[in-house]
C-alpha cells in the first residue's frame, strides 16, 4: 500500500470516527434536540438572555417542516460539491493537456528533422 492509500484510509477512519462517535457516546441524550444547528441553538441563547429581543429582519421563505429544510439544504450542498467538482477538474484537464501539448512539442523537437528535396 502506497502512502496516499494511507493517508486516505487514515482520513476516511477519522470522518467516520467524527460521525459514529457523538451517536455511540450519547451526547446530546439530554437535550430535546440533540443535534440542532447553531442557528437553533443560537435563538434559544437569545431568548434566555433577552427575552423581549425581536430579530431585525426574518427570512424569505420559511420551509413548512423541518424534512424540507433538511433537503433544501442538502441539495445546496450537493451543487456546491457539483459546482466545486467541476471546476477543480476542468483545471486538471487543462494542465495535463497543456503538459501533454508540452511533452509531444519536446519530442518533435528532440527529433532531427528530414530534409525534403
């Protein structure tokens, strides 16, 4: 095994690890929502501080259940990833075309050319 197979194993161990971990030990068992976002959790910290607080602005569209906010954002995060993926690899494609317009101009040119009578 290489060591970019390792590292990548490595990695992988350690996001599942991340992932597997909070589940296992039972964080958040206490809460009513044990994994809310930090918008959820941020509120709540308003609202015990400052009761009467009133938010400057509210938002645009409100989703009717916590499922279509779930999705909407999983699907933001899926364009982005799509988005990110493509451009990364339209680089790649062009470098290793321009190396590969590299590689055959240097072997045309290592090459004695004929002379045409």
């Amino acid at each position: 095994m290489n060591r970019n197979t390792k590292i990548n194993a490595l990695l992988l161990l350690i996001v599942a690890a991340l992932a597997v971990l909070p589940l296992a030990l039972g964080l958040g068992d206490d809460k009513k929502e044990p994994f809310a976002g930090a918008d959820a959790q941020a509120e709540s910290a308003i609202t015990e501080i400052e009761p009467d607080y009133e938010p400057w602005f509210s938002p645009l569209y409100e989703p009717p259940s916590g499922e279509v906010e779930s999705a909407l954002f999983a699907l933001q995060a899926a364009l982005g990833a799509g988005v990110l993926a493509y451009y990364f690899g339209l680089r790649r494609g062009r470098r290793q075309g321009a190396e590969r317009l590299r590689a055959q101009d240097d072997a045309e040119g290592a090459r004695p050319e004929t002379e045409e009578v």
